[in-house]
C-alpha cells in the first residue's frame, strides 16, 4: 500500500536548485537524471544537529531550508523532500526504514531502524532510492528484488538476501582489489509520513547517535565523491578510488563547506566548527 499523497511542493524552485529543465513525467530515464543531479546541488549535512537547532521535518521546513536556503541534511530531510517531488512526477513512492550496517564491526549489536529510503514502482520492478546516506549515498536507483550487481554512475552495488527485504551492498576499494561491505538493510512494509517523527527525533537527540557527537558532510559531483567525518576530509573519484585525504584546520574546514560541499558558511558555525576540529576523525 503506497501511502497518502504527499503534501505540495514548489517543483519550479526545487529544479531551479537542482539544475534540472527536462522532462516532467514518471519515467525511468527522468527518475536516474533526478537522483543524480539532487546529492550534487543539495548536500548531505547534519550541521543544525551540532549548532542546537534540531531538525524539523515539517515539508515546508524542509523546503525552507534545502530549497530556499541553499542548505543539505540528512536522510528524513532529504528522502522526505524526494519523495514529494517524485510524487508529485507521478511517480509510485513509499516511504521505507532501514538498518545502518555501514561500517558496523562484525558482531557487534543490531542498530535500530534509522534510515529513511524510498521504494519506486516503476515498469513492474520496485526501485530502492536513497539520495540520504552521506558520502555512500546511491546516484541511481537500484532494483530492489534483485540480486544482480547493478551499476550507478558512481560505482557498482548490489542486494542481497532480496527474499528478507535486501542488504544493500557497496563495492569498495581495498588494497586494488575489490570487495563487497555492507550499506543497510531494508525493511520491508512502507512507512507513513508521521512513523518519522519519532525516528527523526531519536537520530538528533539520542546519545548513541552519532549525529549527535560528530559531523557528516558529503556532496556527489559527476566525477567525485566529497566526505567530511568531523575534520578528516577525503575526495574520491567516481570508481571511489582515493584522491585525496586529509585532516583540516578551522580555516580549512570552513573552507571546504563553503567552496567544495557548497554550503552557506555562517558566522555562527565557527564555535561548532572549533570543537569539530578538536574531536578529530571518529574511530
């Protein structure tokens, strides 16, 4: 059951911030243009988080701040924001939750549900969609029933365990040679708009979230891969190769939000900036 229909949104002024004029109609072609252009002008952020403010995922909210204001956020801002817009294309969209494994030590406990993704029914298949998971975040949609590796222009993934609702899986580099590390797993049975809330609320306010002791940044360009975790920042090409990595002072930091990740460096970010820098890179 796909859930009510999504409250409006300003199609003009999102396609204006994401640079798209094409085609406005439910189509695959258009859904691959849109989950491509969308993490390259609208970045991954959970800097409200650090600065105090929380995070409203009020849909006109939402759109004040990715929209209007020139800001990011994270994946109930920004898969919240995606699925009004595709919805409102006439796309087939619910909302779904899934389990954080990225970079989770073997063994350890199971997270809670705490990432927001999309399922698209489209040409008979569903569609995972995710432009909401930082600098592992998908450029293309996957089939979600699929166990193929599947390629996006930013690499190749794949799902298994389809018949459990599907691990997403990433290929990344180590050592020249290839490997698979799990990004989450998807939980199957849509989620209404208001499940959110409460899962919002945990993700900014709870101790064991780490958006709450530390900084996510990420921006996708066609050609490269941009992530900050506190003030360790590392570019990687499209093949997700290794091109630079790097720890940054203050006036470095700022720097980068403002001039690479595209962000409207305020003065009031400074404070929080500083103690990013004193953090270091999270273990």
């Amino acid at each position: 059951m796909f859930d009510a229909p999504a409250p409006l949104v300003d199609l003009d002024a999102y396609f204006t911030r994401i640079g798209y004029d094409g085609a406005r109609e439910a189509t695959l072609s258009v859904l691959r243009t849109l989950t491509l252009k969308h993490p390259d002008a609208i970045p991954f952020e959970n800097l409200d988080v650090l600065l105090g403010r929380g995070i409203s995922i009020v849909p006109a909210d939402i759109d004040a701040k990715l929209i209007g204001a020139g800001r990011g956020g994270y994946c109930y801002e920004q898969n919240g924001l995606l699925k009004r817009v595709l919805t409102a294309l006439g796309f087939q969209v619910e909302g779904l939750m899934a389990r954080v494994q990225w970079l989770v030590p073997e063994g350890a406990p199971p997270r809670p549900r705490s990432h927001m993704v999309l399922g698209v029914r489209l040409e008979g298949e569903t569609w995972l969609v995710d432009n909401g998971f930082g600098g592992c975040v998908l450029t293309g949609p996957l089939k979600l029933f699929s166990d193929e590796v599947q390629d996006t222009p930013h690499g190749q993934f794949r799902i298994v365990d389809v018949t459990l609702g599907g691990v997403a899986e990433r290929q990344v580099q180590a050592n020249l040679s290839g490997k698979w590390a799990p990004l989450y797993q998807v939980a199957q049975g849509a989620w209404a708009d208001i499940d959110y809330e409460q899962a919002n609320y945990f993700t900014y306010t709870h101790p064991s979230s780490h958006f709450t002791w530390s900084m996510t940044v990420g921006r996708i360009t066609p050609t490269a891969r941009y992530a900050l975790k506190n003030n360790r920042f590392t570019h990687r090409d499209g093949t997700g190769a290794v091109v630079e990595q790097r720890d940054l002072s203050v006036d470095e930091l700022e720097a980068i939000l403002r001039d690479v990740i595209g962000l409207p460096v305020a003065a009031d970010w400074r404070p929080v900036l500083e103690k990013v820098v004193a953090w270091g890179t999270p273990s």
